[in-house]
C-alpha cells in the first residue's frame, strides 16, 4: 500500500490523512523517546505537514533537546497514543509514528539514530542505516 496513507489513535478520536509519500522512516533510541514509546525506540514517518489533513485536538508536550532546539511530542488528549513529533528547527514537517498509521502500508525504518542512548538489549533491523547521535542534516535537494 502507499500514499495516501490513514491513521487513528487507538480511541479513534484523533484521526489523519496523508496524500503524499513520507520523506524518511527512522527509528530513534533517544530517552526522550524510549519513554515516549515506553521502552523501545520510536518509529517515525517524517511527512510535509502540507500534505497532512489532521482530524481532532492533538495535545502538545514540547522540551528543549540538547541541540538547543524545542521538540515537541503530539498525543491523544483522550488515549495517550503517542502520534507526532515536530522539532523548531524543521518547519513543513512532523514525525508521525508508525504506530498510527492503519491499513496494509510496507513502510519500514531506512535509519536507526541516537544508538549512544539506546539500552543494551536494543535490536536494529539488519541493513539499516545506523547513527550514534543525530545525522547532520542532509542539504536541500536542488
Ligand atoms: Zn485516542
Ligand atoms: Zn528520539
């Protein structure tokens, strides 16, 4: 299955449409983040916010990460199903975690990130890209 993709919360009351393909599958093993996912990594899906028809009140949670830069975690006020991340410094673009989206999709993590942080038990899928921290970000595609 592709784009476009659908995805509910796990009470349904916060619900998304997204037209377009996303622009990165990664996994990060952060703190910040096994928390967020209670113990493993987040799975993340970054898609252009433009091509995103959101359904419901998401509720905000926001921190400032060691790069100086206000991250922000997106959930279901009603549930707790964690379902955004967006960071200050990448505007046009949230993080939606795998977890939300329904249906038969075959998106899968391209890059595991933040390896420094992640517990010792933590297995990466074979083939994937893998980084200690956070990849510099890559310059924009002319
Ligand atoms: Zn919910
Ligand atoms: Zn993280």
């Amino acid at each position: 299955m592709s784009a476009p993709y659908e995805g509910s919360c796990n009470c349904g009351a916060i619900t998304a449409t997204f037209a377009s393909e996303p622009m990165a599958v990664r996994q990060c093993w952060c703190r910040k983040c096994q928390k967020a996912s209670a113990g493993g990594p987040t799975t993340n899906a970054l898609f252009a916010t433009d091509t995103m028809d959101l359904r419901g009140a998401v509720k905000w949670s926001g921190y400032e990460a060691d790069s100086g830069n206000t991250v922000e975690q997106g959930f279901c006020p009603e549930c707790g199903t964690p379902i955004f991340g967006r960071n200050s410094a990448r505007q046009g673009s949230w993080m939606v975690r795998l977890g939300f989206l329904d249906g038969d999709h075959d998106l899968f993590p391209d890059m595991a990130i933040w390896l420094d942080q992640a517990p010792a038990w933590a297995r990466v899928p074979e083939g994937i890209e893998t980084c200690a921290t956070q990849p510099a970000p890559s310059p924009a595609k002319s």
